[in-house]
C-alpha cells in the first residue's frame, strides 16, 4: 500500500493538514489482513476457478457442442456462466469476494470513526483560507446522472454522492481508503510518488516527444489521486478536473492543496461538458469508461473529442476486461461484479467497441488507438484515444 496513501496516526499531532488516512496499530492491522483475504480470493482462488474451467468444464461443453468454445461468443459466456455456477469452487469464490468487500468498507469506516474529523477540518483550512492554489467550483442545480447518484458503486456505503452537510468529504474519504485496499487486494505493486497521471504522460512521452500541453482536463477524476502530478509534471500547464459527485471533487481539492499543486475542479458532467470546443490540448480519463452507462460511454467520448485542440491528445485508461482479451471463466466472474458489486456497466464496458465509438464521434481512423498497454509495475491498462490532426475538417461539433 503506498506510504503517501495510508500512514500511521501521529500521536504528537502533527501533520492535522494531512490528507492520508492516518492509521491506528488495530487499522493498521485490519487492512493487512484484508489485504491478505482479497490477495486469497482474487489471486488464488480466482486462479482456481480459471484452472477449473479450462481443465474440467470448458472440454465437457466443447464435446457438448462439438465445437471449440470462443472467448467473443456471448451464447459461449452464457454457457459457461451456467456451467461454473454449479461448482462449489465458484460458489465459494463468489461468497467470499462478497463478503470481503463488505468487511473492506466496514474496516474503511472504523478509520473514519476517528480521523474523518481530522479530515474534514483540513478541507474546510484548505477551501478557505488565502493563496489557495487552485480552486473548487461545486454546482448543486447540476442534474446528477441516476448511475452514479442511485448506485452504490463499488458498494461504497451511500455512493460516491453521499452528502450530510454542504461541506462533507466522507464520500471521497471512504472512496479514497477503499480504493487503496482494493487495488492493493487485487495485487497492484506499490509505486510510492506515482499515479497514472506518471503512467499517462510517459506514455504521451515516448510516442509523442514534442507535444507539451499547456491546457489538461481530467474527466470524472473522481478523489483526484491522479490529478495532482499533471501539474507537477506539466507545471506550466493549466489543470482542470470534472466530476459529478461533489464529495469526491472537495476530498480531490484538499488533496491537490496538500500536494502543492494548483488544480481547478468544477462539477460538471463529463457526457454534456460546459467548456468552448478547442480549449484543451491533452484530455484525459482515469477508469471512467465502465462507470458510465450504454448512452454515456459515446457522449463523453464526443465530449472529450470537441474540446480537443487540433494537435492536441486524448488518452484513456481503463480496466483491461475487454471481451476476447479475457477468456470466458474471467468473464463469468466478471459478470458477477455487475449483480452483486454495484458495477451495473462492467460487461457493457466489456463489450464496447471503442474504435467505432471514437468513429462516430468524429475521430479520423488514422488517428485513433484502442489497445493494451503494459504497467512500470507488470499490470496493464486498456487505453484509447487519439492525436487530433491540425486540420479541423474532422472536428465534430456537439449538436445544439
């Protein structure tokens, strides 16, 4: 777990503007252990149910069908969707992965017990006080969209729109420690100082050495982890950041105030965007894409394309669940998550086909990529996007 993410709670009072979870020895000792129980459930038993498929099951459907099972066939996932959920293993899996994500947020919520206080007061020094960095731009007329205002994503107690007062960080705060244990618990290698903002703009690096963005928008940045280094890497660039949920937009600003780092956040819809077309030269998005909806993916992807300056870069990163890239027992599991994990748009994200959909949005098939791209720490991204051409005869504008 990254040291600059979670840290010990400092008994001399120190570090009060802080905005990592500071941890008790019980805390601590709890997330290790969760940490451990996900590591089992994810990996291990995981890892199980694949062998099980492909040894077992997966050969008895083929002599059933007479045919080779094809990892892109939706009737072929459906079959062995079935098939798997008649095994005690999968069975097991299933109830375990369940179980462990609740004691993930109860464990999230005994930290918050005794730091949210802490917390909140350090946002409320950092939203008022003189010289501030960047600024908070929250918008409570905005029509919040229903898959992100009446679901619990993730099963994030309340919902990443979890509000009591005006002022209320607990939906970032919750979403911030149990974003650390789930990535931890899915054996994600620590990288201390680094966030897939350094990912991103690595990548842009080595495939484009001469763009310098001097104007950044980070789509549905949710708590801001990522936001912060496009300002510490890109320092003469101007940084926006959008989001819906206004408790994750003031954890996001605290946490860019905290870092040093001067980041605009405005909440605003990333499918329905508020900003001229051709006012941005990088944008970008952090696992967005399966948090949106059928309707959303290819509105935000328009978006996105419209605010692009002609020479300008859109880049986003994803979860790598695309169907033929995973094999069918991933899939079955995958599927869980869309029934019982509040992920409703998992299998659609799967699903999607983000060539067309940048097509159609305008995008020139010459420019475009949709791939997979290999982590600093052994994992891998699902990336898409595409360099504008300096011609605006491809710029699609949004309809009125």
């Amino acid at each position: 777990m990254p040291a600059r993410s979670l840290s010990r709670a400092n008994t001399h009072g120190q570090n009060d503007l802080d905005m990592n979870l500071h941890l008790t020895h019980d805390d601590t000792a709890r997330i290790q252990f969760m940490i451990a129980l996900k590591r089992r459930v994810n990996l291990v038993m995981g890892g199980e149910v694949r062998a099980v498929f492909d040894a077992e099951i997966a050969p008895q459907l083929e002599r059933r069908l007479g045919r080779k099972l094809s990892d892109t066939d939706k009737t072929d996932r459906k079959l062995a969707k079935a098939a798997l959920e008649e095994t005690h293993l999968y069975k097991a899996w299933a109830a375990m992965t369940y179980i462990s994500q609740g004691m993930m947020w109860d464990i999230v919520d005994g930290v918050l017990e005794h730091d949210l206080p802490r917390l909140q007061a350090a946002f409320d020094t950092y939203s008022t006080r003189p010289g501030r960095l960047g600024t908070l731009t929250l918008n409570p007329a905005l029509k919040l969209p229903r898959n992100i205002s009446e679901t619990e994503i993730h099963r994030q107690p309340g919902g990443f729109c979890f509000e009591r007062h005006d002022r209320d960080i607990t939906a970032g705060a919750r979403y911030n420690g149990g974003g650390l244990m789930y990535s931890a618990g899915k054996g994600r290698k620590a990288m201390p100082g680094q966030s897939g903002g350094d990912f991103v703009l690595g990548v842009l690096k080595e495939r484009y050495p001469d763009f310098k963005p001097r104007r950044i928008l980070e789509l549905g940045c949710g708590t801001g982890r990522n936001t912060p280094s496009y300002k510490r890497l890109c320092p003469e660039a101007e940084v926006y950041a959008v989001d819906v949920a206004a408790g994750l937009l003031r954890w996001a600003h605290a946490y860019a105030e905290a870092e040093g780092q001067a980041v605009h956040f405005v909440q605003m819809d990333a499918t329905a965007l508020e900003f001229p077309d051709e006012s941005f030269d990088l944008v970008v998005s952090h696992i967005l894409g399966h948090e949106t909806t059928q309707r959303g993916l290819p509105k935000w992807v328009s978006e996105a394309w419209r605010v692009l300056k002609p020479g300008g870069v859109a880049f986003h990163v994803d979860v790598p669940t695309q169907t033929g890239y995973l094999k069918l027992a991933d899939q079955v599991m995958n599927d869980w998550q869309v029934r019982y994990n509040g992920e409703p748009f998992w299998m659609g994200w799967a699903d999607a086909d983000l060539k067309a959909i940048m097509r159609d949005a305008g995008v020139p098939e010459e420019a475009l990529f949709a791939e997979h791209i290999r982590r600093d720490d052994g994992g891998v991204w699902f990336c898409h996007g595409a360099r504008k051409p300096q011609s605006r005869v491809n710029v699609r504008r949004r309809a009125a």
